[in-house]
C-alpha cells in the first residue's frame, strides 16, 4: 500500500496521533511513518492484517482486495469518493452502492400522471364518455447539452365496453444545442402558441434562434389520425406533411407572437396568426387573430380567441385556483387540430367557454369547463361539460 494512500484513508477517518496504542501488526512497529495511521485504520476495521501478524505494507494488492478497503473506509463514514469511483466495477460486485454509479442513475428519472375525466355533451350532438389516461414519462440526461424524453400512454375508456389494453409509446425525441440553435426531434406533441391552430402528435424537427426574441422552423408529419366526429370526419391524416414557421417576443408583461402553418392534411391549407398575452396583478389577457388562404364550407376565412384569467391553479400549491373565461369563433379555413375539449364542427365553430381549476393536495389538480359552440353554417349547437382530476408523480 502506498504512503499517501494509508494517510489519506486514514485523514478521511479522522485519525489523531497516538489514538491507539495497540501495535497489532509485527512489521509496523512504534515510530514507523504509517504506525498511527495503520492502527486507526487496523482499529476500524478497515483493514486487515496477515495470519502471522504483519501488515505486508510492501506486497502488491490487487484491485479487488483495495475494493475491499474502500468499501469498508466508506462504511465507516470515510470521504473517498475518487477511490470509489477508481474501484467502481469492483465495488458493484461486492454490493457496495457508489456514489458516481447513483449519479449515472439519476440521469434517468421516471415520473408520470393519471387523468380521470368525464366528458358530456348536449344540443344537436348528444354523448358522453368517461377515460382513465396514464401517462408515464422517461427522461434521460444525456449530456451537458442534451436530454431524451419518452412517454407510455394508456386510455381507458368507460363507456366502452370493450376497453382499451394498448399501451403507446406515444412520445421519443432528443432536445439539445447545436452551436447557437435548440433543437428538438423525433416523435413529440406540438402545441404552437395558445394552440387553437395546432395540437397534435408529430414525426417532427424544430430548430429555434434567440431567447427573448426567438425564431422557430418546423418540419414533419402527423402519426396518427385526428377524427372530429362521425359527421366530421377525419381533420388530420396520419401521413399529412406540416410546416411551422413562427416569430415570438417577450416585451416585458406583454409577450407577443407570429406564426405561418402549411399543410396538405385532409384540406390544403396555408395559416398565418398574431397573437399576444398580457400580464397584469393576478390577471392575464390573451387574444389572438387567425387566417387561411382558402374558404371552406362558406364560412369564411378568419378565426378568433380571446381569453380572460384570473391566477390558477398550480400542482405544488395546495389550495391554488384560477378561473377562465374565453370566446371563439374559428373558421375551418383557421386551423388544422385545435386545442378543445369541447364538440366542434367541420364547417368551423363559435361560442363562449369559461372554466376553474383548483389544486386539492399536492399534485392533485381538478378542473372542469363548460363550452357554449355553435357550427358557423349548418346552425347545429353543442354544449360540453369537461371534468378531469389529475394525479403527478
């Protein structure tokens, strides 16, 4: 063993000259440069000596027998990170947790959420339907700059009788840096702006510029199918293309965005949208304009949202609330997938919505909102009752 080595397990066990008198080792003897040192350390049990009483200072241990050391300097409460992480695959078949292969394991970290909602809907469109959602998510540092995100998701739906067993891996991309750049890529679900233009689950890479004037470019497709209802139809393919480019600005409680959206989904469109948000107290404003390049079904081109909120609710506040209120009047020219759990049409949708949220417990948020819609031309109506209850783990 070497000199510095028995000093420096013995200063990390805290070692004080003539701690211990006792002279257990023959070949070390009083006034020998280790003696103290091997004494403590021979006294904690830290080391052990040969059957015929030497300590064998001179002889070559090999890497499992100086394992056996550190793991027994650690249990004793010994700072000797660096020989652990030295000895790290030895220390792993003796049994011995090691700090640096916990930090490996914490570059992955597990976490997930259960929804419970209940949906119904009146007017010229009738149903309801109640779903059990389980999501578990993945995520893995890769580096510095890098990270992997992956999501399981489950939906168990109530009212059908049949059930859903299948467990999608609905969710896998890669985010990191590129020289000034974010990147993102892989299969991901692109929530543009307040949404109202596009949700939905995508094949997809986005690459954005600049922190509070920040420039994005997409570019992807749809993996699955979106359908609106049976009269609706299907609003999005599994194999459409989609292009986002968009321009956002954080001026001070203002923050402000635009955006341009192509797509050859079930209907060729080309989107483009402004919109911002302002902060003030306990209150944000939001309002937001939206065009197409094509008419469908006469109902025009435009699209409009506002809405009005006051605080909310927020999942590690119990007793946290906030309460919304917001108008729509979209056209089918103005949107590919939006954001709403409320009964829409295909020849667009107009009508109010307000809502509250409030958080029971830590990590227990409920929600419900009420949807007032109505179709732009064929004057059918629907109004959605939308209750969920989180559980965040």
């Amino acid at each position: 063993m070497k000199k510095s080595l028995v000093l420096a397990m013995a200063m990390a066990l805290g070692v004080t000259a003539s701690a211990y008198a006792a002279n257990p080792f023959s070949d070390v003897p009083a006034g020998h440069w280790a003696y103290d040192a091997v004494n403590k350390l021979a006294a904690e049990g830290v080391v052990d000596g040969y059957p015929d009483g030497t300590y064998g200072g001179d002889k070559l241990m090999t890497r499992y027998e100086m394992a056996q050391i550190v793991a027994k300097a650690m249990a004793k409460g010994a700072n000797v990170d660096k020989l652990a992480a030295e000895f790290a695959d030895e220390l792993d078949s003796l049994g011995v947790r090691v700090a640096n292969l916990e930090k490996k394991a914490d570059n992955v970290k597990i976490t997930g959420e259960v929804r419970a909602s209940y949906r119904d809907v009146d007017g010229d469109v009738n149903g309801h339907e109640g779903i059990l959602r389980s999501r578990l998510w993945v995520n893995g540092q890769i580096n510095e700059d890098w990270a992997y995100t992956g999501m399981f998701e489950n939906n168990q739906d109530f009212t059908n009788e049949t059930g859903d067993d299948d467990i999608d891996f609905a969710r896998a991309y890669v985010e990191g840096r590129v020289g000034g750049l974010d990147v993102v890529a892989g299969r991901y679900n692109e929530v543009t702006f307040s949404g109202n233009i596009l949700d939905a689950n995508l094949d997809m890479a986005k690459v954005s510029y600049g922190d509070k004037i920040k420039v994005s470019a997409a570019a992807g497709k749809a993996y699955d199918s979106v359908e609106v209802d049976e009269d609706a139809g299907v609003l999005l393919h599994s194999d459409d293309r989609i292009y986002i480019g968009t321009l956002e600005a954080a001026l001070g409680d203002v923050d402000a965005y635009v955006g341009y959206f192509k797509t050859n989904s079930n209907m060729d469109k080309e989107i483009w949208n402004v919109g911002a948000s302002y902060g003030f107290g306990d209150f944000t404003l939001a309002a937001e304009y939206m065009r197409g390049d094509k008419e469908y079904f006469n109902a025009g081109k435009d699209g409009w949202w506002a809405d009005l909120a006051w605080k909310g609710a927020e999942a590690d506040t119990p007793g946290s609330y906030g309460i919304h209120a917001g108008y729509y009047d979209q056209s089918p020219s103005a949107y590919i997938n939006p954001t709403t759990d409320a009964e829409y049409f295909a020849d667009g949708y107009k009508g109010w919505n307000v809502g509250v949220s409030y958080t029971f417990a830590k990590n227990i948020v409920g929600m419900v909102n009420y949807w007032d819609m109505e179709a732009q031309t064929s004057n059918e109506d629907a109004q959605t009752i939308f209750s969920e209850l989180y559980f965040m783990f």
